[in-house]
C-alpha cells in the first residue's frame, strides 16, 4: 500500500473519530442509564469525562448529586442539585431527583413540595406521580396520594404497585368495597411473591368485612398460613355456618399466637353459639381489657353480660359501645368529605380529634400532618419552588 494511501485512510480514520465524539447531552444519558441500571464503573467513567469536559455543566453536577445520593450523602447531593439551572433542560429531572432525596433524606414537608412542582408541570411524567403517591402516603395526606395513584394506574396500567397502594389506604378508611377491589386487580397484574403474600392477606380481610366469605377463602389460596390468615379462615368458616371447620382453624391460629385477637373473637363466638357463655363472656372481657377501643368485642361482651343476667354492666357497656359508634361515623363522613375537599385544612385537624377518640393515634397524626401539606400546597409554585429552610439547602435557592 502506497504512503499516499495510508495517508488518506488514517485521515478519514481521524474524521469518523472527530465525528464519533460525545455531546455533553449524550455524555450525561450515557451516565444517567449507568446510573439507573447499576454500572458504577461506567458511571464513574462519564463522570471522569465531565471532571475534564465540563466540570461546571449542569449535567455533570447532576450526575455527581446521583452517585452522592446513591452513596447515602442526601446533604452533598441537595447542594449540588441547587446550583443547578432551575429553568434548564434538566428541570424535569432537578424536581424528580431532588424531591426523591429530600423523601430519602426524610425532608418529607420539601419533598411534597418538589412533587408538587414537578406534577404541575409535567403531568405525563409516571415516575413522578409514584414519588407523589408514595411522598405523600408516608406523610399521611392520603388525600393528594389516591389522585397521585389513580393517575399512575392510567400511565401505566400494567404496574401492580399503585393498586395495592390505593388498597391499603381504602383498608385505613374503612372503605371495604374499594380496597377489595383495588387489591383483587393488584393481584390480577401478578404482584412478586413478597407481595403477593401482603397483598392476599389485606384482600381477605377487605373481603371479610364485606362478608364474602367464599371470595376470601379462595383468596387465600397458595398463601403459606399465618396465625392471623388462619383466624381469618376460622372466621369464613364460622360464617358459612362451618363451625367444625371453623373452631379447627381457631385452634390452630391460638397454637401460633394465644393473643391474636382474631382468632379469640372467633372462638368466642363459637363458644355463645354452644351454648357456653361464660366461656365466651371471659374472652370479649379479655379483648375489652386490652383494647377499651375494641367496638365489636365490647358490643358482643354487652349482649354476653345480658344473656348472663348482668344488665347494669350491660347497660354501661353499649352505652360506650354507642357513643364510640357515632363518633365512628362521624369520622367516616368527614373522611368522604376530605377527598373531596382537599385543601381543607380545618377539617383535616376535625379528623384528627375524631380519630383521637377512638384511640386511632397514628391515624390522628397522620391527618395532623395532612393539615401542615394543605396549607404548603395553598402557596404558589414560585414561593414553593423559593422557600428557604434555615441553613440547609433547599431546590431553587
């Protein structure tokens, strides 16, 4: 091969190079797939890039905010994420990663702010209404993560994950009919076996209080056995009218857990239904005692201590039995109204006293923080996307 060929070939060599070379746009996907599917080592290489290409380009720190997150350093990736361009091309993925470290960082208050912004903005966007959904539930504004949800079940109808979600959130409002049907479709798109197991076990009790016993015992099918599945099995039975069936699952529920309230109200019942009542009225004694918010032990223990001639105890019992009732409903009607009125702070704290009543603690501070996102939510996306909190770093500075 002559010189003047080898010539022309290593030059047309060097302009396919030339051509070949990476954009910083192209660079930053490059890193960013790394980033999503694990490859650390090409991650670090797109990173060794920018150090030398671009070390202040907006891309760069975001992948340095990524590798910083991953690594557990939530305070390095915030700073890193608020140098960058608020009304850049990378907004999108400012907002979403930004409220998903300050959800990891447990900044939950700037993380539903952040998912704010980023739904408002992009509304097509799955990815975001999952950090919504699930930012919001652990805040306790069930509220915002049922609309957050319901939008993820229309962007990708195939994920399991929202539905068992939005069931779980049905079971807290004791919207039975619901959450049977929310769970029964996660189940359908064919959750992982972890799940699966979760997810049977909050459909049979959703069926239960719907009194679909049949349902409830298919839906237990391929399960493993717990002490509690085995009390909820003892209560189909019992309601099918199985009592033999029903008192053989309560034995074997009792052999794996002698307290599982259940199984004890259960055999209770079938205790009353033999004709034993002072073997039943000392366990609906025992379940009141340890739980005086307990409504279905105590109304049974009133109707025992009836039948067994102790009317005044009796009479004392459904009195309280009634008032806890009325104030039950009193919270299942507001909670309807919640969702429809969402940005009503008072009657998120109105909720909050109701649940207080009825020994709902946890349900009473989740709805104390749901007022604290009504009023952030009432503010514009300008003073949201602005706030400042003390010294640390907070997206759009």
């Amino acid at each position: 091969m002559s010189s003047r060929s080898k010539h022309r070939i290593l030059l047309l060599l060097l302009l396919s190079l030339a051509g070949c070379e990476e954009t910083t746009s192209e660079l930053f996907e490059r890193g960013y797939a790394a980033f999503d599917r694990g490859d650390n080592r090409e991650l670090h290489d797109c990173l060794k890039r920018f150090e030398v290409d671009a070390p202040d380009s907006d891309h760069g720190l975001l992948l340095r905010a990524l590798v910083s997150s991953r690594g557990g350093d939530d305070l390095t990736a915030l700073k890193l994420i608020a140098q960058i361009d608020e009304h850049g091309p990378l907004r999108r993925l400012v907002l979403l990663h930004g409220g998903r470290i300050y959800h990891e960082a447990g900044r939950l208050h700037d993380a539903a702010r952040t998912v704010s912004l980023l739904t408002r903005e992009f509304p097509d966007d799955v990815t975001g209404h999952r950090y919504a959904g699930a930012i919001y539930y652990d805040l306790g504004a069930y509220d915002y993560a049922i609309n957050h949800l319901n939008r993820v079940t229309e962007l990708a109808p195939g994920d399991f994950r929202p539905w068992w979600l939005l069931g779980t959130m049905y079971l807290d409002f004791d919207r039975y009919r619901d959450a049977s049907d929310a769970l029964s479709k996660a189940m359908e798109l064919g959750p992982s076996n972890t799940a699966r197991f979760d997810i049977a076990n909050q459909l049979v009790q959703s069926l239960i209080h719907e009194r679909r016993y049949t349902d409830a015992l298919n839906a237990m099918s391929g399960v493993p056995m717990t002490s509690t599945l085995l009390a909820r099995k003892a209560e189909c039975y019992a309601g099918l009218g199985d009592h033999e069936a029903a008192s053989q699952a309560v034995d074997q529920s009792l052999r794996l857990d002698g307290n599982n309230r259940t199984a004890l109200l259960c055999q209770a019942r079938l205790h009353g239904d033999k004709g034993d009542k002072r073997s039943a009225l000392a366990i609906y004694a025992r379940l009141v005692g340890a739980d005086r918010f307990d409504r279905e032990a105590r109304y049974q223990y009133s109707l025992m201590l009836k039948a067994t001639g102790e009317d005044a105890l009796s009479s004392e019992n459904m009195r309280e039995w009634e008032r806890q009732m009325e104030v039950a409903a009193e919270l299942a009607k507001k909670n309807r109204q919640a969702l429809d009125r969402p940005f009503d702070t008072r009657l998120k704290r109105e909720l909050a006293e109701l649940c207080e009543e009825l020994g709902k603690t946890e349900l009473a501070e989740m709805w104390r923080r749901a007022a604290t996102v009504s009023s952030l939510q009432r503010k514009s996306p300008r003073q949201l996307f602005n706030s400042k909190r003390g010294s640390e770093p907070c997206l759009g500075y």
